[in-house]
C-alpha cells in the first residue's frame, strides 16, 4: 500500500508542476519577474544561457528541499514530491528546451499530432515579443484546439 500511496503523491506532483509552470509563466515571469524571462521572447545576446533559465535554478532548490528534507528527518513523502518535481523538470526541458527551442539539435524531425500540436500552441505564445498578451499555458496540458489535422 505504501508503494501504491508514493506512486500517487509522485503522479500527483507532476501533475501540480503542469499547473505551476502555467501560474509562473502567466503571473511571475510574465509579471514582476519579466526582466528575467523577456530573453527568452526576444533574445538580446550571443549566449547559449539566457537570464530566463534562473528559473530553472528555483525549482531545483525546492526539488532538493523535498528530497533533502525526506534523508534528515522522518518526512518520507518528500521523496515522491521532489522526485515528482525533478520528473516534470526534465520533462520540461526535453520538451520546451530540446525539442521546441532546439538548444540541442534532438528531435528534429518528430512529426506526428502532439509534437505538431505542442510546437504550435509554443509559436502562438512566441508571436508576442512583450510582457502582455502572450497566451500562456503548460507543457503537456496543451489546449485542444492545437492539436488539429493538418
């Protein structure tokens, strides 16, 4: 039961990341934290890094939180929560990193509904190169209406 009972804290995590991803972008990084995410709409620099992966830096310090808090005390629920959030974190950059912004040349020539569907709802998100009206939405939970036949 105990296995049963981590499995679903873990599913449970990763599915509440898909969520979070949607409220920070809409209403930190297209909000009061928009000096750190607008490279990432318009780049200004020659780098690789952008001021935008700091973001990446947050959620690894709360993962480890979690995972760190599971080893030194009797909080074993930390280990299916940071596990959960570290799986939605390499979900996340495989998918939007790798596979959408190409900052490693993999997956290039994926064409079947959702890698169509999920580069589309990311181009509708990109054509606003501002802080506002940029539609905002997750990574797997991609509306519907982006995934038509084409």
């Amino acid at each position: 039961m105990t296995v049963l009972i981590w499995i679903a804290i873990f599913l449970a995590t990763f599915c509440f990341m898909e969520f979070m991803a949607w409220f920070t972008h809409k209403y930190i990084m297209h909000g009061f934290l928009w000096s750190l995410h607008k490279d990432h709409h318009k780049k200004d620099h020659d780098s690789w890094f952008e001021r935008n992966d700091a973001f990446f830096l947050f959620y690894a310090i709360v993962s480890m939180s979690f995972i760190g808090a599971a080893v030194n005390t009797g909080f074993w629920q930390g280990w299916p929560i940071g596990l959960g959030i570290l799986a939605y974190g390499i979900a996340y950059f495989i998918v939007h990193d790798i596979f959408i912004h190409q900052r490693f040349k993999l997956f290039r020539n994926a064409n079947n509904w959702y890698a169509r569907g999920i580069r589309r709802a990311h181009k509708i998100h990109h054509k606003h190169l501002g802080k506002e009206e940029g539609e905002c939405f997750g990574m797997l939970f991609v509306p519907f209406k982006y995934f038509r036949k084409t």
